[in-house]
C-alpha cells in the first residue's frame, strides 16, 4: 500500500481520459502533475519518464545512429553475437532506430533548463512508486529499472549507513517484480535477467540470467521484438558458461516461461 507520504500528494480523484499533453514541457509539466496528483497513472508514467531519460537530449538523425552503430562495432573488443553468430549492422541499426524513436516521442519539447536532476529523481521516484502501488504494470517496470541509480551514485559508506534505506528500497523492487511475475507479463522475465546479470537485486548468477532471458526470447513479448533483438542480452551471461551449464539454463528458462507466461514460442 502507499506510504504517508504517497498519500498526501496524491488524491482519489478518477483519473483523465483526455489525450496526455506533448507539446512544450515547461508548461505540459504544471498540466502532467495535476492529473498525476488526481491518480492518473500514465500521466505520472509519462512524467516520470520525461524526468529520467530526457536530460540531456537533442535529435539524432538516421545518419548519425548509422555513423554510431559502424564506429561501435569498429571500437568493439567483443563483437555482438546471437547463438554464436554476429549480429548483423542492420540489426543493430534498427535496435537504435527504434531507441531513438521513443526517446523522440517522448522528449520533443524539452531543453537542459527544464531539469533539476537531484529533484527530479526523487519526484519520478515517488510518481513511480504512486502507479505501481495503484497496481500499475508498467509502472512496476519503469521503477525497477531506474530505482537503484540513485543509490550506486553514493559511495559504499553512505550505503552502510543508509542499509535500511537500500534493504526497503530491494524489498520494493522484488515485490514489485513478483507481481509482474504473477501477473503473466513476460517482462518481468528480462527485468529478472538483469538483476541476475548485473547482481543489482540478486546475488550476481549468470546461469539464472541466462534462464531469465532465455525464458523472455522464447515468450510472445520477445518474439514481437525479432528473433535477433529478444536473443541479443543472452551472449553476456553465455560468455561465462559451459555447453552443460547453457543447456541446464535453458531447460530451467522453459521452465520459468510456463510458470509465468504460457507455452514457449517456436525456437527462432
């Protein structure tokens, strides 16, 4: 349930059911607050979002991701690979075409002066934490992802002393995913491989990121991603395994994909 703090900035007001403002954000800002404050989810989505990935945007054209993707791969010491296969350019455009397309939809009409970063964190936080606990799918997603930067910003002294902070701000994190989990969403597959993968949430275990990952490119949600963009997060934790530990991950993802979301997909 929200907390007291929760409670007071937001009231029970029904959410709107007028289009979302996307114009200018210095003043779409004052309109996307209101309605979060009444209880409309995707306006404290919308708002949370802008806060976190929108500093520091500009445009980028086609020609610029294009000139990216090539210098990357050129820079690359290991190079992207699917099943042991490198991944084409073309794919690899496509993924930061597709990135960059969000982040347009999402950021048009913001500039730098828009942003108090130290302020914003703590406001997209307490908007995520509002829409999760009013049983917010999406909202549950986007605050695992962003919940923990704040807190690898600080060093390891200021976590000690804060430990009850971060062991609430965990606890958050695992219930929220577990209902996402239940719920039959197949992202919580991918958030629960990254978690493993980087040892955020979870002790580090790659053998469960793999399962984790494995389970999200053979799920419906993966497979409207491609075959090659669902399977790109497996060659990280594939690096470090064995041929017997790869398969063993891979039965356990099957495993894990019926329990969450239904019967696999046809292998790709």
């Amino acid at each position: 349930t929200p907390n007291r703090q929760n409670a007071s900035y937001y009231n029970s007001a029904p959410p709107s059911t007028e289009p979302l403002p996307s114009g200018d954000f210095a003043n779409d800002r004052i309109e996307l607050e209101r309605r979060a404050r009444a209880g409309d989810n995707k306006a404290a989505l919308r708002l949370a979002g802008i806060l976190t990935k929108c500093p520091g945007y500009r445009p980028v054209t086609d020609a610029e991701l294009e000139d990216r993707v090539v210098d990357g791969l050129a820079r690359a010491r290991h190079a992207p690979t699917v099943d042991g296969k490198p991944l084409p350019a073309d794919v690899l455009l496509e993924y930061a075409q597709r990135n960059q397309r969000e982040r347009n939809a999402l950021c048009a009409g913001t500039k730098e002066t828009d942003f108090d970063p130290e302020g914003d964190r703590e406001t997209a936080l307490r908007l995520l934490q509002r829409a999760a606990d009013a049983g917010d799918l999406d909202a549950m997603i986007e605050y695992g992802t962003f919940d923990f930067y704040d807190l690898r910003m600080n060093s390891q002294a200021w976590l000690v002393d804060h430990a009850e902070v971060v062991r609430e701000r965990k606890q958050r994190v695992a219930d929220y995913l577990g209902r996402v989990f239940a719920s039959g969403d197949a992202r919580a597959l991918q958030a629960y491989g990254n978690e493993y993968l980087y040892g955020r949430l979870f002790p580090r275990d790659v053998r469960k990121a793999y399962a984790y990952y494995y389970a999200f490119s053979r799920s419906a949600a993966g497979g409207e991603s491609g075959p090659w963009l669902s399977r790109m997060p497996l060659q990280f934790p594939a690096r470090e395994l064995s041929p017997e530990q790869l398969t063993q991950a891979q039965n356990e993802g099957l495993a894990l994909l019926a329990q969450c979301c239904g019967v696999a997909e046809p292998a790709r």
